[in-house]
C-alpha cells in the first residue's frame, strides 16, 4: 500500500492501456485518477474504458477516480494514413481540410499534405505567420495563405517547416496569435460534458480557460447534486493574468505545460509552473503538474536524468498530483512509467515532508 498522503499519479488512457493487464498493473504501479481526453477516441472507446477502471480498481480495493478532458477550441490535425508523419526541416507542407476533394492540387507542388479538421483555421492563416503542431515540437511557417491559392477547389496552406519533428493523427494545432478561439465550452465539449455527467466521473477538466467566466458557464451546465469537481487547466497567457480568481472558481487546476509552452514563453515553463502551484497551494485547490514528465518513456524504458529530477521537483515546488499523457496513452512502457513516478515521488517525500495539502490531495481521490 501507498502512504495516503502522497502526491497523486494521473495517468491517461489511450491504446496503449487497452492492451490485457495494463490498467491493473497502472492501479497496483499507483495510478490515482484515469484520465480520458475526450479529443482522442471515441465515446464508445471512452466508455469501455472507464467501466474497466472501475472494475480494477474494485478488484484492487483502490479508489480510481475519473477525469474527462474536454478538448475546448483546440485546432487538430485529422488523421493521419500512417498515423504518424516525420516532417524535416527545409519541406514544404500543404495544410489541407479533412475530408474534401483535393483533385486540384498537384504532388510536386505540395509537398505533404496534412489534413487539418478545423477549416477555419486554414482561412485564418496569413503568409509569415508561424503554426506550432504538436505542444509546439515542430514549427511552421506559413509561405502562401488559402486566399492566396484561392484556384483551387478547396482551401489550402503552403507551408515551410522551420523546425522539423513528428507529428501524429489528431495532434494539437496552435497559433498563439490567432483571434479564432471559440468560447468555451465549445459545442463539442457540451457533449462530452454530457457524456461524462451520464457517467459520472469525478472531474472535469475545462482546457483553454481565460477567465473564470468558462468556468461559470460549465458550472452552470452541472446538476446541482451529484456534480463532478471542475479543474481548470491553465494553458492560456490570459489564464495567468487572471490565475488567482481562477483557482479561487475551480475545484482543482493544471499546469497544462504543453500548451502553455507554446501560448507562452517556453522559457518561462518552470516559474510558471512554481506561481501556479504556489497559488494553488496557498488556496487550498489540488493542482496537477502535466505534460512531458516522462516523455522519453513514450520509446525508451528508462527515462532521462532530467526527467526524475522535473518529477522531484514538482513535488518539491508542491504539486499534488503528476500526470503522464502519451507515456501511458500511447507508450511502450506505461506501467514501467508509473512505477518510476511512484518511486521517485516516495523518494523525494521520504526526505521533504513539507506539503501543507495532505488532506486535500486524499480529497482528489474522492471516489463515489
Ligand atoms: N486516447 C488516445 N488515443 C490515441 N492517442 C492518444 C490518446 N491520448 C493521447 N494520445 C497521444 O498522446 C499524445 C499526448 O497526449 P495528450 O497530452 O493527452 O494529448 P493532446 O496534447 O493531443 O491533447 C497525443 O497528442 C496523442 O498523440
Ligand atoms: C495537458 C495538456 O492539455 P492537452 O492534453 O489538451 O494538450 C497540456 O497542454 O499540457
């Protein structure tokens, strides 16, 4: 058994946690809460996952409680053939809407093609302007905009990748500048909402929040008894101006650090990060630090120096709970994963007892 009072394990679901005897190995490696980010898989997909949790984790005798991500206003690529694509730096992509005729556009001329689902965006976008895919891991610049190209039959964005890497189905799709966001909750997210209330899980997680309007707004779509707890995920620069209302409105927070390092200054990350959760502390509301803390466990079954030491120090700065995204949703070695989280958490606890939130982080488990 896990002492109580530790900083929790989130871990998302994907794939890679369907495959037989994962998700009780996460349980007994110390999972806490099970993720689904309602932007990847099917409601259907969801569903079958989150009863299996469930059903581990009675077995366990260990309470699991379930977040819901709900997507917000995030531009995506659809899917992929391959499901996966390596852009090099130097080649020409052509970002082009899922699913239309593209009879017109010519091979030599285009590059890859990468189909976006958000044909807004591709409206949007004007030459010079710089697209960021993937939490910001490849860049592109955009060359000539769908206006400019406006011959063809659908629209269409000629791009040049200034810094080249991979990029999968349904990856993230960000332009800090762009005025586009939808308000949140989007219309999607609604239904995902709906989802997770008929489910009842006990978070939510509302991405891009700015204000604590999104967060009214969703409390306002919550039934007055029985409702889940809201996490507010900080993502947005906006978030940041108007953190300490925000963490004042929600439930929960999270240091969503993959956005935030593309919406903000990547340099930045690691004092962000210490405000976010010095504030989340100092109120009283759990906060989650997410995003890449064992990323190179997506590949490898041993994660960098680096990578324990982030961990070490998030609990250090005063986290509540760390969470692991693609190293379990889609990673060769989730269980492997949580393991080392429980371990180097234990350990730095072991010697740095000082955070003040015991009870609150046993409240993040509150299964009903
Ligand atoms: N349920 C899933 N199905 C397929 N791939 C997933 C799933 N969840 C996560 N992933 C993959 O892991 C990556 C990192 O996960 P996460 O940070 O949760 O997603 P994102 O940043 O795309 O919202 C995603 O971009 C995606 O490639
Ligand atoms: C957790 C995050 O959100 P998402 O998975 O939606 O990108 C993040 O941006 O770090």
């Amino acid at each position: 058994m896990t002492p109580w009072h530790r900083a929790k394990i989130v871990c998302t679901l994907g794939p890679a946690t369907d495959a037989p005897g994962v998700i009780e190995g996460l349980i007994s490696g110390g999972m806490d809460v099970a993720r689904v980010n309602a932007s990847h898989s099917d409601s259907i997909t969801h569903s079958r996952r989150i009863e299996q949790v469930r059903r581990a984790a009675s077995e366990a005798g260990q309470p699991v409680a379930i977040l819901v991500d709900l997507p917000g206003p995030k531009f995506r690529l659809g899917n992929l053939a391959d499901d996966c694509c390596r852009l090099a730096e130097g080649a020409v992509v052509t970002l082009v809407e899922e699913g239309r005729a593209l009879e017109a556009v010519t091979d030599d001329m285009d590059g890859i093609r990468l189909p976006v689902r958000n044909p807004e965006l591709l409206q949007a976008l004007r030459a010079g302007e710089r697209v960021f895919l993937a939490d910001g891991s490849v860049e592109l610049c955009v060359e000539s905009s769908a206006t400019a190209q406006s011959g063809f039959n659908a629209p269409r964005v000629r791009c040049e990748v200034l810094i080249g890497g991979v990029v999968r189905s349904g990856s993230g799709i960000n332009v800090p500048e762009s005025a586009l966001l939808e308000l949140v909750p989007t219309d999607d997210d609604r239904q995902h909402l709906a989802f997770a209330l008929a489910r009842q899980v006990e978070w939510i997680g509302i991405s891009f929040v700015q204000s604590v309007d999104e967060i009214h707004r969703v409390r306002a779509l919550l039934p007055s008894t029985g409702a889940p707890l809201v996490m507010a995920k900080i993502e947005k620069r906006k978030a940041l101006v108007n953190l300490e209302e925000i963490v004042e409105a929600a439930d929960g927070v999270m240091v969503a650090r993959g956005d935030l390092g593309v919406e903000t200054d990547l340099a930045e990350i690691a004092l962000i990060q210490k405000r976010i959760i010095s504030v989340a502390n100092a109120r009283a509301r759990p906060v989650i630090t997410a995003t890449q803390m064992l990323e190179s466990m997506v590949a490898y079954e041993h994660p960098t120096r680096a990578e324990v030491t982030d961990v070490a120090n998030a609990v250090l700065d005063g986290t509540d709970a760390v969470m692991l995204s693609a190293e379990t949703a889609i990673g060769q070695f989730p269980v492997t994963a949580v393991k080392i989280l429980q371990r180097v958490i234990a350990a730095t606890e072991a010697r740095h007892n000082g955070s003040p939130n015991s009870k609150m982080r046993a409240g993040m488990t509150g299964v009903r």
